[in-house]
C-alpha cells in the first residue's frame, strides 16, 4: 500500500499508480474499469479481466442450467 496524491489535470482529478504496484495488470495505455464501492473505495480493474470474469460466469452459467437450456432449444426448433 502506498500514499498517492490526487491531481487536477484539466477537468479530471487523477492519480498515478506506483511502479511497484504496477505489474503486468496496469501498464501505460491499458484501459481500466473504475467502480466506486458503496464504503466509498475505488475498484480499479483491467478490462481484460474484467471480460475474463464475465465469460467464466457465462460459461459457469451454461453448465449449471445445461438440461434447462437444452429444453429451451428443442422448444424453440418446434415452434
């Protein structure tokens, strides 16, 4: 954990993420997703993982209700 601070550059406010927190997830020009916590924290997210973990829910999804979607595609090559 490292103490930033927040600077005014036109109309934002931003803050610089600290090389030892950098890594592989936060390199120069990577987009991120920023999500503001109900506590009030800041969520910062690479979008690649972000879609990482939408299509594991997906397919996690497929899996559990497997039979009921199976029901679902014969009805719907009756109709």
């Amino acid at each position: 954990m490292e103490t930033v601070k927040i600077r005014r550059v036109g109309d934002s406010d931003v803050m610089t993420i600290p090389a030892s927190l950098r890594g592989e997830d936060f390199i120069s020009g990577q987009q991120v997703l920023v999500d503001k916590l109900p506590n009030g924290a800041l969520l910062v997210m690479p979008v690649a993982s972000m879609r990482a973990a939408i299509r594991n829910a997906g397919r996690s999804a497929i899996r559990k209700h497997a039979e009921a979607l199976k029901l679902l595609e014969e009805y719907d090559r009756e109709v």
